[in-house]
C-alpha cells in the first residue's frame, strides 16, 4: 500500500496489476488539484485491504461479526470507507476489476467507480455495475479531468434518497467510446441495431454509433424492450415500424417516417415472429384506449 497525502479533496485508490500504469495514473491523479489523498493498489485484495483498513472502527467491527468473507473477494468488506473514489482497472489477475466493482456494491456507502483500461470492449458492463466513467488507455489529462468532475457533480448534487428499485422497462443507456470521448447513447433513441462482424451499428435519428456487441446479445437483452430480429443482420424497434410490406425479393419493413425513414430487410425465418409481434402490439395499443 502506497499514498501521497495533502489538504483536503478527495480521497482516491488506484488500482493497476501494472506498475508503470499504476505510477503514471497516480502521478496524473495527484496533479489535479481536487485531490487530497491518492492510495495505490496493485491487485484486487490489496484494494479491499485498503479499503477495510481505511473504515471506521465501527464498520471493521460490523464486518468481522458477519463472519464469512465476501465468496468473491475472499475477504471480508467494510460496510464503509473514507476512500471517495476507486480508479480500477479491468483485466487484473485473481479477481478482476469488474468482480472488484460487483463487490463493493455489498458495501453500505461503496465509493465511486471509475474504470481505466486498455479495452474498449467492457463499457456497457462497466456501465452496469455503476461505473461513472470509463476511461481509455493511454490516459489522457483531460479526460481525467473530466471524470473527476463528473464525480464531484455527482457529489454535489441533492442529497441522496432511498433507491428505488429498478423497473425492467427502465431505459439503457450505451456508452460509446469516440475519439477520446465517451458519449451516451440511450436505448430509446436507437430506431434499429446492424450488425457488422462482432460489432453493432446502433442506428438513432442524429447518426449512428459503432459499439463492440454482438447482434445476439442485444437481441436477448432487448427482447423485453420492444426490440426484434427481422434478419440475421439487424434487430429494430418494433414501436417504430411503419410499414411492412412484399416486395419482390421478399417482406420488407419501413422504420420510422418522412426523411429520416429506413428500409430493411425481412428474412423469411423471421416474417411469422414479425407479423405475429405486430398484431399483439396494435391489439394492446387499442385494448388501452
């Protein structure tokens, strides 16, 4: 266990299986003036020491009476820490970071989440266990910088209220990594999904948005949200057709209406789904009036 300490400002822990990242992430974090206290782990459980050993008396002792460890961590985890911030990486030998952010979740005030990594490929499961940011290797100033005011933004806003659990309608929110940025594209916007490779096109009406998914894995997510497959190559929002007809090379179907309108493909496996999906939607949409 390593930290640097000043006046004041947040408390951070770094976390990095790799030494020269790990010093060059706790260089850049001590270089911003709203940090006070930057803590450096090179693995999960040194992480989880920190944090335990950064708890008040109280919540050391409440986690020694619960007896057996955390079954991820191996370890037992303080119910809270005056560690404000955790920056993790995601690959890590032993448990990863993601396994690392899962646990902290059973903490009663878990810190704030920020993963930093060489992988584009893990930010919608970043998303989902809490993360606020997700940065990209090699790490920039300023979208450090950037991270760290979205925590203090989160930080200042009103103070927090009893959680609310989550409706399964709840809209999804993508994180798209361009250039440096990351943007967030929620689900709501997206008319319809292409595949292309092991990619995903998300196609929304202000452009579109390559993302690291397979097509199958959106299919199943959003199944539920009114999403379905109408070819091997794309998945649309079934609220969003408009039309759908037989050509002559077979059905296709019309996605949205006047400029912004697409026009896709149906294979014949998936026509009956399509046909049978739409007549139970205009059947609800009339039973509610």
């Amino acid at each position: 266990m390593d930290s640097t300490d000043s006046s004041g400002g947040l408390v951070v822990l770094a976390v990095d299986d790799e030494q020269p990242a790990l010093e060059e992430l706790a260089f850049l974090l001590n270089e911003d003036p709203r940090v006070g206290e930057v803590l450096k782990a090179s693995d999960a459980t040194e992480a989880l020491r920190i944090l335990n050993a950064r708890s008040s008396r109280e919540s050391v002792h409440a986690a020694r009476a619960a007896g057996a460890p955390h079954p991820a961590a191996g370890t037992r985890v303080a119910e809270k820490t005056d560690v404000d911030v955790v920056f993790l990486d995601i690959r890590m030998p032993g448990l990863d970071g993601l396994e690392l952010a899962r646990v902290f979740s059973s903490m009663a005030q878990p810190p704030e989440v920020v993963f930093v990594t060489a992988h584009d490929d893990r930010a919608v499961d970043a998303y989902e266990v809490g993360a606020k940011d997700y940065l990209l290797k090699p790490l920039r100033e300023e979208r450090l910088a950037a991270a760290l005011d979205r925590i203090i933004a989160n930080r200042s806003a009103a103070p927090p209220v009893e959680p609310v659990p989550q409706e399964r309608d709840e809209d999804e929110v993508i994180p798209v990594e361009l250039a440096g940025t990351t943007k967030l594209v929620p689900r709501s916007a997206v008319r319809y999904v292409e595949a292309q490779g092991d990619y995903a096109r998300l196609h929304t009406t202000e452009g579109s948005h390559l993302v690291r998914i397979p097509l199958s894995v959106l299919e199943d997510r959003w199944r539920d949200a009114g999403f379905v497959r109408i070819h091997r190559s794309f998945l649309v929002a079934l609220p969003l057709v408009t039309e759908l007809r037989l050509s002559g090379s077979g059905y296709v179907v019309r996605v949205g209406s006047g400029p912004d309108t697409a026009e896709l493909p149906v294979s014949r496996r998936h026509t009956r789904e399509l046909k049978d999906r739409l007549v139970r939607a205009t059947k609800q949409a009339w039973s509610q009036r």
